[in-house]
C-alpha cells in the first residue's frame, strides 16, 4: 500500500471526530483556554494519522518526536483550512475559521477573552500578534483558498510537510534517507493520480502552487517559534498559548 493509500485511510478516520455542517456554531467571544483545550485534543489525531503511515511509525521514538514536533503545526494549519472551506466555502474574504468541535469564530472580528491567559488588553495583543496573522493570510490561506484542494492534494502538502526534515536538528542520515525515499514514493503517486485517476496529465501548476504552500508552512513554523520566543521574553502570556513545548 502506497503512503498516499495509508494516508487516505488514516485521514478518514481522524475525519470521524470533525463536527457535520448542521452540528456547527458562531461565537463572538473567542475563549483563548478553549481554544487551546481543543487545539492539545486535535494534536492527539495528529498523532495517531502518523502513526498509521509506515515509514513515520518504522522510525526510532526519538526521530518520530523530532519529525512530529516539526510536522503537526503544518498539519494543524493545513486541516484547519481544509475543514473551513468544506463549511464555509472559498471566500478569501471571509475571515473565520471552523474548530474541531464545530466552534465557527472570527479572529478579526470577534471580542477575544484573555484575562486568564495574559494581562495584556485586547488591543495590545492583537497589535502584537497582527503581523504573524496577516503573514498566515497571505501565505497560506489565500493561496489554499484559490487552489480550492481536494483530499488527495491536502494529504500531499501534509505528507510533504511531514517528511521535509534536512533542516530539523538531531535527524539522523538514516531518516534522511527514509523521508527521500517517501518522497519520491510520493511523487509517483501524485503524477499515477493526476495522470490516470483525473486524466490531467498537465499538473504542474498545482503542483508548484501546493509546493509554494508547503514551503510557506514551513516559514510560519520559524515565525511561530520567534513570537513564542517574545512572548517568553516579556511575559506576554501567563500561560504557553504557542505551545512550545511541542516545537
């Protein structure tokens, strides 16, 4: 069985816990500790979706920690966008975001409840963490948006982000060597689907766009640890709203 097959059939069960359109619900107070509560809950899916794949779950504990503190913020990112355009659609101007538990919120829009978390004002929050949102927007949501992916094409940028690890410290030759080959699996895989499955045998373009949005992900991940860095030096937050500790 291909990864993209094990991926297919791991996503599917990891998909049996999102909420259906009808059990969905706007907020105009976005609870950050909820938020962060259903965030740790959604990284134990991650978790499980990547032990189902064959060269993540064959790999030694140290290297599959190293690989997953690396991988899931991209997953986490990529699902959310995905999940979101199922409900709400591919409006690029449309600003909310669906959660795992059916939460429908506005992260411009909405009042954000931050007494336990910080004792920062809204407004000063916000000002501070504007640019890493506007930076997300116009990386990865409007261009995920336009592309308006399917499941396979999701899968791909997650296997892609999962297995992109020359850059993370302490991965060894030996897991190099296991993402290379995943890679090229990979990539036999997308040009069998696009070339037998949709009959579209010029798919370069998405392909370079999918690229595009892989390799943004992966820059958010390195804005992501500096603003987590910030927050620590000046005691933004009471508590670790970026979740350092599992990157």
């Amino acid at each position: 069985m291909s990864v993209c097959q094990q991926a297919m059939i791991a996503y599917a069960s990891y998909s049996q816990h999102w909420p259906e359109f009808h059990s969905t619900s706007e907020v105009n107070i976005i609870d950050v500790e909820h938020y962060l509560r259903d965030t740790y809950a959604e990284i134990e899916y991650f978790a499980r979706f990547a032990m189902s794949l064959q060269p993540f779950a064959q790999l030694p504990k140290d290297q599959k920690w190293l690989l997953f503190r690396n991988f899931w913020p991209g997953f986490f990112e990529l699902d959310r966008c995905f999940r979101t355009c199922k409900v709400l659609g591919y409006d690029i101007n449309d600003e909310r975001t669906v959660c795992s538990d059916g939460t429908i919120m506005n992260p411009l829009g909405d009042v954000i409840r931050l007494d336990t978390v910080s004792d920062l004002n809204e407004e000063q929050v916000r000002k501070l963490l504007k640019p890493s949102h506007d930076l997300f927007r116009e990386l990865v949501t409007y261009p995920f948006k336009r592309l308006m992916p399917n499941e396979f094409e999701l899968l791909y940028m997650v296997i892609s982000c999962m297995f992109n690890v020359k850059n993370i410290p302490g991965v060894t030759k030996e897991t190099i060597e296991v993402a290379e080959q995943v890679k090229c699996r990979l990539a036999e895989d997308v040009h069998s689907y696009y070339t037998y499955e949709l009959r579209k045998p010029n798919y370069a373009s998405r392909l370079h766009k999918m690229s595009s949005i892989v390799s943004a992900v992966d820059k958010l991940q390195e804005r992501r640890k500096e603003d987590s860095q910030l927050s620590r030096m000046f005691n933004i937050f009471k508590q670790d709203v970026f979740m350092s500790e599992l990157f």
